[in-house]
C-alpha cells in the first residue's frame, strides 16, 4: 500500500499501542483542502461497505471520503477534547474494476473548538454484502478486508494489508432463551457459526462435538502462523435492540492455555456518544481455564472487570450508564491472538450469551 499527502504537508507513521497494529498514519496540514490519500493495491470487484477507524483529537480537521474521486459518506468530524478512537461507518462504494483504488481523506474544515486540520488514521475495514447459503459456514460468501494506514519499510512481511477472509451464512441472529436469566447469542448446536456476524481470517472455525459447555458442541478456532499480531475482533455478534434491552452484562464460555495468547480480551460496541461513531470497550487480557470457564462481565463494572474504552488507558467521561447499554450497545465480541511466527494455538468457545 502506497500512502501521499497533500503538496506542503506530510504524512508518516506514530506509535499508538491501541492502534490496530500499533501504529497510526498521521496527517500534519493546515487548510481545507489538504488530504492523505492510501492506495489499495488488488480489489476485487464488488460493492464494498466502507468503515475507517480513526484516532480524534484536539487538533484534528473534518474529512470527507473519496474513493476513486467519488465521494462516500458524510463528513467526519475527528475534533475531541481527549485523545480516542472511534470507527465510522461511511456507508457503500462499487468498485467496478478489479486492481488499486485510491482512498483519499480530505480536509473539508474543522469544528469550532478544534486549534488545527489534521487528521489520524488507523485502518480502512471494507465487507463485501453477506450472501445467505443454506448449507454449511465454510460455503459462504463474505469477505472482509482491513487495511492499516501506517507503513514499514524494515520488513518483508508488513501489516500494511490484511485481508480477512470472513464466511458467514446469514445477516441475522438467531436467539434463544437457555434460562430465565441469560439470552443466548450462540450456542453452536445447530453444528454450524450462523450466529456470528464477524469471523477473522487468521484462525479456522470448527464445530465440534463435546468441545463446549457440559459436553456440549462447542466452537474450535486453530490459529494460523502469520508474520505479525492482528489487531481486529476474533469474532463478534451484531445486537438487536430487542436482545439488548433489559440486560447488564455477558457471559462467555472460554477453555484454552492463556500462556498461548499475546491478547486475551473481551470486546463490546456502544454508539451512545453519537450514531455515527462507535465506540469500542474492552477488557484487560482475561485468564482462560484449562479445563474451560464461563467469563463474565457486569455493565459499567470496569473496577472488577478491568474495562477500558479502546484508545485510553482507563475509563473515562465516556462510560455508559446502564440504560445507555441496554438502548445503545450495538455488538460483542472477542479478540485474542497468537504471537508472530506461531500457530496451530487452539480455542475453544460455547455459549456466548447477555445477562438480564
């Protein structure tokens, strides 16, 4: 991947350990105007739901999208008086020729109690619309791809790219009442991963008898040997309101070795700040029973949870109220990973479920 900034302007990498791969590609401008724009070599030719993750700031502008000339999305307002990460969701683009395409962030203006135009980007998520297969998850049809916006020239293998292959059989989750007092997201017991929305492309999914909770079948993930740590979601299960509603935390069933894992955390999505702008919570890296372990997490607990809003070493005025996450949480999910250079690391994952 290729990156430019505007004549006059300059664009280079900055560490940021809650980046996705802990870096961030950095815009320094002064005018309405200036741009960075990232070329992604070999897109297939599809239409694309577009989601940029950016850092926000104090000093940072408002962009505009465009790919390929064409503008998509509304405008992005980067200005925040504290320094954090929000994923935007920008809407679809149709790439109709497959090869490189351009994605150039544009500075449109600022808000008001912004003191500059320039811009933080950490990654560019593309998916492909689901195709809804009736048969098994290893059929189907969808595919995601993030890419980062910050390079490396040290390395033959880099996380400027990463494409993650992400199969799915349906665009809506199935749920089921286990017990008075759980809502179940997933259970695997249909033998199949319908239920999850998000599937990453560095480990395999499989179904296995006896693998979960109490014998039950139970989702395996092996992980592949990749050159560098990925960043995103392991998996994740979008929410309805009717799901969310009424409920004060989750619950996941984990059995695996800890030692295994460079990143052992347990993610959630609220848009309660703002509609357009997710904002991403995670926990510290959890520990994972050998034997296997249900993981819970109560809303707005970060004292006993060790929850922490993603791009901040703690929480903040951010935090959810109760209400807030029963009317506004928007996924769950998790993220664990392997160190660089490993693999054939194995998962195993049952009843994902909302506490009400």
């Amino acid at each position: 991947m290729s990156v430019t900034a505007s004549s006059g302007d300059s664009q280079g990498n900055i560490a940021d350990p809650d980046a996705n791969v802990g870096n961030i590609n950095a815009l320094t401008c002064n005018a309405v105007g200036d741009y960075v724009e990232y070329t992604i070599p070999n897109l297939v030719a599809a239409q694309y739901t577009v989601k940029a993750r950016v850092k926000l700031g104090s000093s940072k502008g408002t962009y505009q999208l465009s790919v390929g000339g064409v503008n998509v999305g509304s405008t992005i307002d980067c200005y925040n008086s504290g320094n954090m990460f929000g994923e935007v969701n920008l809407g679809t683009v149709t790439i109709a020729t497959a090869g490189s395409q351009t994605f150039r962030f544009t500075v449109t203006g600022k808000n008001s109690g912004s003191t500059g135009y320039n811009g933080a980007f950490d990654y560019i998520h593309l998916i492909t619309p689901v195709q809804v297969v009736p048969t098994t998850a290893t059929t189907t049809a969808v595919t995601t791809t993030t890419t980062t916006t910050t390079t490396t020239t040290t390395t033959t293998t880099t996380t400027t790219t990463t494409t993650t292959p992400a199969p799915t059989t349906t665009t809506t989750t199935a749920t089921t009442t286990t017990a008075s007092n759980y809502l179940t997201l997933a259970d695997f017991e249909d033998g199949t991963t319908n239920a999850l929305n998000v599937k990453c492309g560095y480990a395999s999914f499989s179904v296995i008898d006896g693998a979960g909770a109490d014998a039950s079948k139970g989702l395996r993930l092996t992980y592949s040997n990749l050159g560098y740590v990925p960043g995103e979601d392991t998996l994740a299960i979008n929410l309805t309101s009717a799901q969310i509603a009424n409920s004060t935390g989750m619950r996941i069933w984990l059995k695996g070795t800890t030692s295994d894992f460079t990143r052992s955390q347990i993610r959630y999505y609220t848009n309660h700040i703002s509609t357009s702008v997710t904002e991403t919570y995670r926990t510290a890296n959890v520990t994972i029973a050998a034997s296997g372990a249900y993981i819970q997490i109560d809303w707005g607990n970060q004292t006993a949870f060790n929850i922490y809003h993603d791009g901040n070493s703690s929480w903040n005025y951010t935090v959810p109220s109760i209400a807030q996450m029963q009317s506004n949480l928007t996924k769950v999910g998790i993220s664990f990973a392997v160190p660089a250079n490993t693999g054939s690391q194995t998962l195993f994952i049952d009843n994902i479920q909302l506490i009400r």
